[in-house]
C-alpha cells in the first residue's frame, strides 16, 4: 500500500534516461526496456529516495496542471509492480 | 512492412572461453582468435549500434574477459548511453578488473553457475571453475553492482534447483534464472544426454514455485522449461528481426544468436556493410519477418502474435526447412519428430567442448 509518506526510487540496476533516437524517456535493466510515457517518466524522474509521494506530488503540481494523487500513485504502483521502483 | 529500431546488442566479442560446458549453444565451428574484430571495428559496431537505436549492450561470448580491450569497449558503450551487462563465467572477474569495469560504466553483471556443490559443477564446467564463480560473486556484491545468477538447467543439474536456489540468494543474487538448455550448436550434439526428465521436470516445479512465493520481492526467479516439453513453441526474439541483433566475434550480424545454423541464410558481416543497413535492408533480417512467410497452420493461427512461429532455427535443425513451424508447437505436422526424441531412452555420456583454437 502506497502511503503519502512513503518514499520511492527506482530500484538497483535501473536507469531512467532520455534516448535521442526515439525522442523519449527509457527505463533500462537488466532484462529490458520500457518506453515510460511523459507522465509516468515525470514521475520517475523525482524517485530519489529521498522525497515523500506527498512531495513528489507537490513538485509535480508546480510544474504541470491539474496532477492528481491517483495519477502518481497509479504509476508508481505500475512501476513497483514491473520491478522498477522500490521503497526506503 | 513496418520495421522498428533494435533495443539490443548480443556483442559476442569472443568464442574463447576456460569453460567446456557441454550445454554450450555456440556453433560446433568457433570463430578463431584470429578470425575476431579487432578493437576499432568493435568499436564502430557499438558506434553504429546507437545510431540504430539500440539501448541494451550484451558484451558475451565465450567469455569476454578474455578480449584485453573489453575495458574500451564497455566505456564506449556506456558513454553512448547504452546499459551495458557482463554475461560472464566469472573466471577472471578480479577486484581489480572489476575496479576498472565499474568504472568504465558496467550496468549488471550476469554470473554463470553450472551446479550446487563444487564437485557436479566443475564436473559440468570441464575444469576448476566453481570456487572462483563464488568469489566472482562476492567480487561483484562488494561493489553494489546488480548480480542476475544464470544456471543452464539440464539431466545431470535438475535435480539441485533448490540447491540453487538457496546458492543464489547466498550469493546475493538480485535475479536468479533457471533456464533449461537451448538445443543449439554444441548443446544440440549433447541432447540425448542433456534433456531432462518428466519426472525431473514434476519435482522441480513445486520447489520453484514456492521459492519465488517466499522471495518474492527480494530475489526474482525466471524458470524456464525445456520447450520440447511445452505445447507451444517459445516467443523467440520476439519475433524475427524485431528487437534484438547478434554480432559475432568474426563481424557476423546475426537475427538470433543460432542463426548461424541456418545455412540457406546469407549473412551479412559488419566488415563489409553498415549496421543499419543489415538490420533493414538484408536478406537475412527480411527472411522471416512479419507473417508473410508462415505457412500453414501458423498462417492462419491465432498465436501467430504471440509466438511468431517459434523459432525458426530450431525449425531448420529438425526439419531442414527454416520457414516451417518450430516443430515443438503441438499443431506442427512435424510434432513427431519431438515426440521421438522425448521418447528415446538414450543416456550416453557427455561430449566436453574444446576451447577455441587461437
């Protein structure tokens, strides 16, 4: 169960990066790749380890209109499911 | 029809190895030392290789730490952005060298293990290899890299899953894959030996099933049957030139890592032609991609999408037709010819591998 004070990262041995060849955010480990859509690849983004879901979601709301709790925490629990993201 | 970048690169910089496993899947032909690129021209594949849109960087072999320039070459790779795995035996994986590949920007170390206890698996390895996988492994653990554990499953092995298993996590292994033998190359001419039992096959599985409920989380188990004992045939590379090319250690640009088993198939070198052009353009990629060239039953079947087929070098080493259904799929014409070999009670002795000649 995701919390506001839980705090996720993408888990070892993945990397998020930008491929110039797509154009698009890529997350990449050790058995593949996935093509993150914008949404999903702001989220990651801000998976430090170190900033809460509650933060995350307030960093998001600056930048963009209308971010909604359920968005962020839907993909972090896409994300978590797929063994991308894990919790400190 | 409509053909999209690659996402990876199987770099077989080398098909020399200290191991003599005789579940190995590279060609009974190995390339020579000699017959390899050389470091510039690997270095242009990794070049062009990015170009193309390829993201995942496999530098194997044989073994890679056997090329001197490996350092260089996995540099280059992570500097173009690629992640960039070591598929290893672990023999030659030192504090020192792995100082260095870290450094260069290794992404995940895939470790190979052939058996639970020193004794069966250096049997398998043809030499003293299994204390040296061990320290390989805590080489890696030390600098916090990603570690998958890689065991090739087969009759004399099958028996110690949960052995592994409980190796595995000692180890600290993040992935663990039990990946039963490919029948290809070198493993072909052992299958009779190699091919596991239904009952091997029964025992394994609640063991497997319950260790993946109890790690679950912590330690990510990839089980994988022999497809001779599926129904249908495996999803192989995702379809014909689709995600994924080989190159081998002569500049050989190959669909699938068997490939060159196919001898109707006319491949394209990197010495001679550009990598984008291989992918795009050659007979050899164009030869089974798509559907056009299925015939029945998979034309008009519905996992035609799921599977693609199966595997067309399979299809060629039993049938000598590469375009036929991978005849491990229930509904090929040619099932029967799996069926036998399941049946044959043959249990002759391996036949080691010998090392690439220089």
């Amino acid at each position: 169960m995701i919390r506001p004070d839980s705090r996720p990262r993408l888990r070892r041995g993945v990397r998020l990066t930008y491929d110039r060849v797509r154009e698009t955010h890529v997350l990449l480990f050790p058995e593949g790749v996935l093509v993150p859509n914008p949404t999903a690849a702001a989220v990651l983004e801000l998976c430090d380890g170190e900033s809460t879901v509650e933060q995350i979601v307030a960093a998001l709301a600056k930048r963009y209109q209308g971010v909604r709790d359920a968005d962020v925490t839907g993909v972090l629990d896409r994300f978590g499911e797929r063994r991308v993201v894990e919790w400190t | 029809m409509d053909v999209s970048p690659p996402l990876g690169l199987l770099a077989e910089l080398t098909h020399r190895c200290p191991l003599h496993c005789p579940y190995c899947s590279n060609p009974l032909d190995l390339v020579r030392g000699k017959e390899e690129l050389g470091t510039g021209q690997w270095l242009g594949v990794l070049d062009q290789a990015r170009d193309l849109g390829v993201l995942q960087v496999h530098m194997s072999g044989g073994e890679p730490l056997a090329r001197h320039d490996l350092v260089e070459l996995v540099a280059r790779a992570s500097d173009l952005g690629c992640y960039v795995n070591l598929v290893t035996s672990g023999l030659g994986l030192t504090e020192p060298k792995l100082a260095r590949l870290a450094e260069a920007g290794i992404a995940h170390v895939q470790l190979s293990v052939q058996g639970a206890d020193t004794e069966l698996a250096d049997r398998i390895a043809g030499t003293t290899a299994h204390a040296r996988k061990l320290a390989a492994a805590d080489v890696v653990k030390r600098f916090d890299l990603p570690l998958t554990v890689n065991v090739v499953l087969h009759r004399a092995n099958h028996h110690q899953v949960g052995p592994l298993i409980e190796l595995a996590e000692r180890l600290g292994a993040d992935r663990l894959e039990l990946a039963n033998t490919q029948y290809y190359g070198w493993a072909l001419r052992n299958r009779a030996a190699l091919m596991p039992t239904p009952e091997q096959l029964a025992a394994a599985e609640p063991v497997v099933r319950a260790a993946k409920e109890r790690l679950r989380g912590r330690m990510e188990i990839v089980y994988v049957v022999s497809d001779y004992y599926e129904a249908h045939p495996k999803p192989c590379m995702y379809g014909w030139g689709a995600r994924q090319l080989t190159v081998a250690p002569n500049g050989d640009v190959l669909p699938c890592p068997a490939a060159s088993a196919i001898t109707t198939l006319a491949l394209d070198n990197v010495r001679d032609r550009p990598l984008a052009e291989i992918w795009y353009d050659s007979s050899s990629f164009n030869a089974f991609r798509g559907e056009d060239w299925m015939r029945a039953p998979c034309r008009e079947c519905p996992r035609r999408t799921i599977d693609f087929g199966g595997c067309r070098c399979q299809a060629f080493l039993l049938t000598g037709d590469a375009a036929a259904t991978d005849p491990v799929c229930s509904l090929s014409p040619d099932r029967q010819l799996v069926d036998a070999i399941l049946a044959a009670p043959a249990d002759p002795p391996f036949v080691m591998r010998a090392g690439a000649p220089r």
